[in-house]
C-alpha cells in the first residue's frame, strides 16, 4: 500500500514536472531542462517569481543612500586607510535631521556606509580599533550606526547597511581566511545590534590593482550570516537578490527585465557563464529572447539603480552648487522607478553631520513634483486586473477633458514578468492614434509622450511570455520642468597647448567631452598654460562612452616653468572611482600655484592596460 501511494505521487509530479509550467511557479532561480526550445524557455521565465523579500523590496521604489565617513573629513572619494580617526568629528551630527528629511520626501529606505573602503567603521566594532570609538566625536562614545537605526524607527524607515568588503585599512585584508572571519564578525555586529536591517549592500570595487592584496571572499560564509541573523533582509549587488544596473548615472533600461540570465557575481561559476553568454551588468539586453535561447538558467534579480545627488558620493563643499537639477532628478526618476528599478538616492551629509540646505531644498522640489503629478489620476478603474494574451487590448476611459502624457502599467510580478513588448493608442475625437510604445513592464513602468486631450487610451499587449496579467494603471499629467536651477560650473582655463606622449593632442583642449586624444602606453599629458598662472587645481574628463581603454587610475602630477624642470605636486594619488563613474575628476590644490607647465603622468590604467586616453583636461584658476 505505502509503496503504490509513493508510486502514484512520482507519477503525478513527473507529470507536473513534464507539463511546462502554467501552474508550476519557481521562486527565485530556475534551470531550464536541456534541450527546452526557447518557447518553452519564455514559458518557464513567465512563471519565475520574486522571493517574498524581493517582492517587498521592489515596492519600495525610492530608496535613499547615506555615504557618511572618514571620507567626509579628509574630502576624498577613497580613503586609502591610513586616515587619522581623530580627523572624524562632526559638529553637529543629527540622524533625526537625515530620517526626517529623507521620509518628508517619500523615501521608503535609508542604507549608510557603515564601512567604506577606507576601512573606517561608523559604529564601535570590536574588530579593529579603525572606527568612531576611536574618535573625538562624543568622546569616542558615539555610534552612527545606532542613532541613524533608531531615527529610522522613529520616522518608520525601513534600514539597510553598506559594508565594503574591500578594506584598505584591515591589516589581514588579503589574507584570506582570516580577513573573511573579521568581515563576518563586523556584519554580526551589524546584523546582531541594531534590530531589523532590511538591505545588506556589499559593494564589488576593488582598486587594489595588478600588485595589490588578493582577497578570497567567502561569499557562501556571508550570505549564510544574513540567512541566520535577519532572513528578511535583501542581499544586494554582491548577493543574489538585488543587481546593480550597471551604472551610476541613475538611469535604467528601457527593456528591464527582473527575470535575467546574469549570473550574480557571488557563485563560482558567475564569471564562466556569464562571458560564455557575453552578459555583463552594463549589458543593455539581459533578458531577451535571445539571451533565453542560449541561457541554461534564470535569476529573479532585480535592478536597483544607485546615484549620488551630487557628482561625487561624498560630500565636498565644492559641489554645494552642483546638487543635480530637479530636472534631472525628475528624468532620474522616470528611468529608474518608471523603468522598473528601485531608485536608491545618495544623498550626502555634510561635515556638520547634517544634510546641506541644498540638498534638502532639492529633494523637497522632487518630493513636490512626484506627489503633484500623481495626486489625480485620469484614468478609469485603475486596480481593475487586466488579463489577456499576445494580441489582446484593453481600454483606459479618461475621466476628465484635460491634457495628460503619462500612463503607469504595473504587472503583477508575485505571478513573474510576462510582457515583451505593447503599443498604446489615444482614441482623440473617436480617432484612434499611436501615441507610444514599449518593451517590458515589470513592476513598474511609466509610459511617458507628448500631451493628449482624449477620451480613452487603448493598451495592446503584442508580445507576452504567457496571458498577460496587469494589476495596475493610471493615467497622468507630468508638467515640464523648467530647469532654472542649473548644476553650478566651475571656472575651467582651457590650455594653449596639449601632447600626449610626444604628440599634440587637440581632442583633450577643444572643451568637447565627445572627442578624445588616445595613445599607447602610459603617456605623460603635458599642458602648456601659454603663460605663468595661479592654478587651484586641475579637471581630467575620462571617456565616458564607447572605448574607455586608457582611462588614467592613477597618476603623478608635476609642475614647471620651461617644460624642462620638473617639481611634483602630487605623488601617487587615484581618481577613485573612476571605474564605475567616470564623470570630470576635479582636482584641488592644497594651495593654489604658479605655473606654466603642467604634466600629468599615469602610473595604472583603470583595467591595467598600457594605454592612455584624455577627453579633456583643463585647469581651475581663482
Ligand atoms: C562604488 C564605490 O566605489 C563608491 O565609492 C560608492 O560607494 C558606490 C556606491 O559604489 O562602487
């Protein structure tokens, strides 16, 4: 008897298992069977599904990022771990301020830096004596961490916490195992001391170049301590729960698929399958057909779009006047939250330990604006479920006789996402119109055109991976920003003259950041100021686009006043972060000089390449 129950339940799963899929659902991660023909491969990624976690994590839409730290006293991007605690002593830190800012403008979730890669920690760790304990703020008694947790509970946001696996200042960084027990010990403190913690951000740069330390992590270690310690929480960028989007611009792919054939970083097997199939995160297509047709499995691993509000991540009083536009904040928004992403804000505190008026002022104009162009919706029956197959259509009544150029399509992703591509038309005086069109929903996605005045709008669903299921719409008027608060330039002294290596090059003075001067090998740029001058300090602009080989890491910076002579200014400083945000690197003196000449000398390409390429270099004078 016992045998022919089991008997009958093997069959009824093998025959579950052979139907591909329409009730079987897989959370997470699935492997397709071999041999499966991409339909039946779109079939079983239909049915792909977030975790619980996940699920809640997307919701959250607008998340925001603290980076706060030695950095903040020293004005640097990268601490090189040598930095002095003493130098950590904000005067007036105030975590109620950052929480109560931060919930005024509709944020959901506050993830701090409670270790960069300096190595610095925000709270008393007992693994190394390299944090706040250690420093003049409240006599070595205060911990960040604690009160920015405790300002989260209080205004009811959600908390999360970067810890930087790279650490320049831990002597056993490099020493595999023993550095890996230090990092666990840290994220148990984190994940021990302060109740709930909802995001654990493990970010994957590493400047430690072709001579530096190699660190093995044990990433199966780590993830089974966030498993243990706080089950809830998402495990992002190197984890397997949230990805990063592949940039820091803060904007997302218009086709974003959750369901991707990129394999996170953290499995041993990433690096092998992910070149065999040419993804990367950068890669514009992660999920298409296409891809399908060569992957073996599939991730549910959603895209969180990370930018600072500022050019750096940071604070430097030198961008108080370069805080984003509300514009820009306003299309950030649109192509991250709008193009089915979390949106995770940096918003910096000063070295008072509050966040600036600027920057406050900024983040109340976007909250304004998100909150004024959703308030009224015009159209109809909004939670109605709409359901369908490739090819079907359904209709949106507009309530009111007034302009709108904003349609929001939510799918309901517990059920996985299912829409490859849709057409949407404006019926204006009974005349049906093409107004707009699109790839994937996702969670989210916000359909932006020119403004209509119509009756009704009609949504077709060409393409879908299995019947469609939309649980959401709506229908908005986005009014046009006017961009009257520009991003603050600096003033910039274009050179008389620039070679590279022994050749001029024109593309690295023409003020055009499209054009580039390229060069093999690292080949010292030598500027001709045409006359003596007093020089604060100086600009590289990186190749943003296209071919970055060439990008300068790290480098000397000499001066002279014939060309021959040379005096070194600076000595083996990096443009941190140049890598993942290759915006202008902009470079102060200690104290301005006089000089003619300039020359900057690469000593390590960002990739270790022997190349070198500018697509401009000026210098800043008083
Ligand atoms: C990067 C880091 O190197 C930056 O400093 C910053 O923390 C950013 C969010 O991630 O990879």
């Amino acid at each position: 008897m016992k045998h022919t129950c089991i008997a009958a339940a093997t069959l009824a799963l093998l025959l579950m298992s052979c139907q591909t899929s329409k009730n079987q659902y897989y959370e997470k991660h699935l492997v397709f069977p071999e041999g499966a023909t991409v339909e039946q491969k779109a079939e079983m990624a239909a049915h792909l599904t977030p975790s619980p976690q996940q699920l809640e994590w997307q919701k959250l839409e607008l998340t925001a990022f603290l980076h706060f730290g030695i950095n903040t006293f020293t004005n640097r991007e990268w601490g090189d771990g040598t930095e002095d605690p003493a130098l950590f002593n904000p005067t007036e830190l105030d975590a109620e301020q950052w929480a109560r800012t931060l919930k005024e403008a509709g944020f959901k979730m506050v993830i701090l830096t409670a270790k960069h890669h300096d190595g610095f920690c925000l709270w008393p760790t007992e693994a190394t004596r390299h944090s706040v304990a250690a420093s003049p703020w409240k006599d070595g008694k205060g911990d960040v961490v604690k009160e920015l947790k405790e300002a989260c509970d209080k205004y009811g946001l959600k908390f999360g916490v970067y810890l930087s696996p790279w650490d320049r200042n831990a002597d056993c960084y490099g020493d595999s195992p023993e550095y890996n027990k230090f990092f666990i010990k840290q994220l148990t403190e984190l994940l021990t001391n302060y109740g709930e913690i909802h995001e654990v951000w493990f970010d994957g740069a590493c400047g430690e170049g072709p001579n530096g330390k190699k660190q093995v992590y044990d990433w199966e270690a780590f993830y089974a301590t966030i498993q243990k310690l706080q089950p809830n929480a998402v495990m992002a960028i190197m984890g397997d729960d949230v990805r990063w989007v592949g940039n820091e611009k803060g904007f997302g792919r218009e086709t974003e698929w959750s369901a991707t054939a990129l394999v996170p970083g953290i499995y041993l097997r990433a690096d092998s399958i992910n070149n065999a199939l040419g993804l990367r995160n950068k890669s514009e297509d992660l999920g298409s057909r296409e891809v399908l047709a060569r992957a073996t499995e599939l991730f549910w691993y959603p895209s969180e779009v990370d930018v600072s509000i500022r050019p750096g991540w940071f604070y430097h009083s030198a961008e108080d006047n370069q805080v984003k536009s509300l514009a820009h904040l306003v299309d950030i928004y649109f192509e991250s939250v709008g193009y089915n992403s979390v949106l995770l804000l940096n918003i910096p505190p000063d070295t008072r330990g509050l966040i600036h008026e600027n920057d406050a002022q900024r983040l109340k104009e976007l909250a304004q604006y998100i909150e004024r162009t959703f308030a009224t919706d015009y159209g109809e029956n909004s939670n109605q479920t709409r359901t369908g197959k490739a090819g079907d259509s359904f209709e949106i009544a507009i309530t009111e006789n007034v302009p709108v150029n904003t349609l929001l399509l939510q799918e309901n992703i517990a059920k996985g996402q299912r829409v490859e591509a849709f057409t949407v038309e404006a019926s204006i005086n009974g005349i049906w119109e093409k107004i707009a069109e699109g790839t994937t929903i996702g969670y989210k996605r916000l359909v932006r055109f020119n403004d209509v005045v119509a009756e009704k709008l009609r949504v077709t669903i060409d393409q879908t991976r299995a019947d469609f299921d939309i649980s959401h719409t709506g229908i908005f008027y986005a009014s046009p920003v006017i961009e009257e608060n520009g991003e603050g330039d600096v003033a910039i002294f274009m050179p008389q003259s620039c070679m590279i290596g022994n050749q001029n090059a024109p593309e690295a003075i023409d003020g055009k950041a499209s054009t580039a001067a390229y060069r093999n090998g690292l080949a010292p740029v030598l500027i001709d100021l045409g006359e003596k001058k007093t020089v604060k300090g100086f600009c590289y602009t990186p190749v943003a686009e296209g071919n970055t080989d060439g990008t300068i890491f790290r480098y000397n910076l000499y001066r002279s006043d014939d060309g021959k002579n040379w005096e070194n200014v600076i000595h083996n400083a990096e443009f941190s972060n140049i890598k993942n945000n290759p915006i202008p690197q902009f470079v102060s003196f200690e104290k301005p000089i006089e000089t003619k000449y300039l020359k900057l000398e690469p000593i390590e390409e960002m990739n270790g390449k022997s190349h070198t390429s500018v697509a401009e270099f000026g210098v800043m004078i008083p």
